[in-house]
C-alpha cells in the first residue's frame, strides 16, 4: 500500500505538495477498498447458472396403421406405457384376437355385443361370461355402446387380469418373451397363433415422432 500512493500521488500532480495526514489516511483507505474489491473478484468469480439438458420427449408413430391401429397405440401410450417392444406385443396380441375390430364375435361374425352369444366377443375376445357381462355393464355405467372401440378400450383397462399384467408391459428394455408372459397374463389365450409374428411387425413399423 506504501508503495502504490507515492505513484498516486505523482499520477494525481501531489508529488511535490504537501499532503495533510487526514487527506492521506483518506487516499490510503480508498486505494485498500479498490484493492480489496479487486482481488475479491479476482478470487471469487460469479458461478455460470447450469443449464441442465431439455428432457428428450416423443411418442411411437404407425407406418400404415389403420385408423384403429393408431387409436389403440395411443391409447396405451397415453396410459404410460412407452417401451416400443411392449406396444408391439400389445398391439400383436389384440391383432391375434379380432383383426382390431371391436364388434367380432368368435368365429368372425360382426354383429352389436347382444347378439354374440357363444365364444368371445370384441378386442381381447372376452369370453367369461364373468368378463363378457363385465363389458356390458361397464358400457351402461358410462352411458356408451359395448361395441365401439373407445368403450373396449376404456374398459380392459379396469379389470384385475390387466392390472396384474401391467408392470411387465412398463417395465422398459425388455425382450418380446418378457412382454409376451404380461400378455398371456392379461389374456389367458388357448392358441399361440401369430401373436409373435404380428408382434414383431409391428416393431419393425413403430417410428419415434
């Protein structure tokens, strides 16, 4: 600090003028305030605010789906299920049982949800008369036709078999056998058929948007 106010001094033409020891003292405690401040910056920069990554956010689009392709897989997307393995099964599965029409009865008649009396009816094939009557009634609860699409689907959703099925199907970066076990679970399927084959299709035609 000596040393700096001579320099000051000269700098400020004081050089040779007497400087009274209050006018000094007062120049002394302005040059340490500078000072301080300086090294205090100097040593202690401000923190650059972090700028975290955006979250990489997109939805499996269809490659030629039909209009009930697409209504089913974002249906399930919506749900939270996003493993595009898992949509394919699930996808694969419902194709195994009604072609994704939702007004077949077994056998392949299309006919209301009434007059399907014998066999399986709908997208899964609801064949108990446990379940059968189960879609009846869930459809008279929310004011809706059985046999439309949008009712199938919000009803599958609620039974125990589905339920007890779901955490294979959102459980992420698993093998088509790993999501094909939640499927048997949620269907309980007597013939393997093209659940496989139709599953891996769909696969090879799901595209990230």
């Amino acid at each position: 600090m000596k040393k700096i106010l001579p320099s000051l001094l000269l700098a400020l033409g004081l050089g040779g003028v007497a400087v009274t020891t209050e006018a000094s003292t007062r120049l002394e405690n302005a040059i340490a305030s500078i000072t301080e401040e300086t090294i205090e910056k100097t040593e202690s920069p401000e923190k650059e605010a972090k700028i975290e990554p955006e979250e990489k956010t997109y939805r499996w689009v269809g490659k030629n789906f039909s209009a009930e392709e697409t209504r089913i897989l974002n249906f399930f997307q919506d749900y939270g299920i996003e493993d595009k393995m898992a949509l394919s099964v699930l996808l694969g599965n419902i194709k195994q049982e009604s072609r994704m029409t939702p007004n077949i009865c077994e056998g392949g008649a299309i006919i209301p949800y009434e007059k399907c009396h014998r066999g399986g009816y709908g997208l899964i094939q609801w064949t108990t008369s446990f379940r059968y009557w189960g879609l009846g009634n869930h459809a008279k609860t929310i004011g809706s036709n059985p046999s439309e699409l949008d009712t199938q689907l919000s009803y599958l959703v609620t039974e125990v078999e589905w339920k007890e099925a779901l955490w294979r199907f959102q459980t992420p970066n698993e093998s088509l056998s790993f999501y094909m076990k939640g499927a048997y679970r949620w269907l309980g399927w007597g013939i393997y058929g093209n659940r496989g084959y139709y599953s891996q299709q769909y696969h090879n035609n799901l595209v990230s948007s």
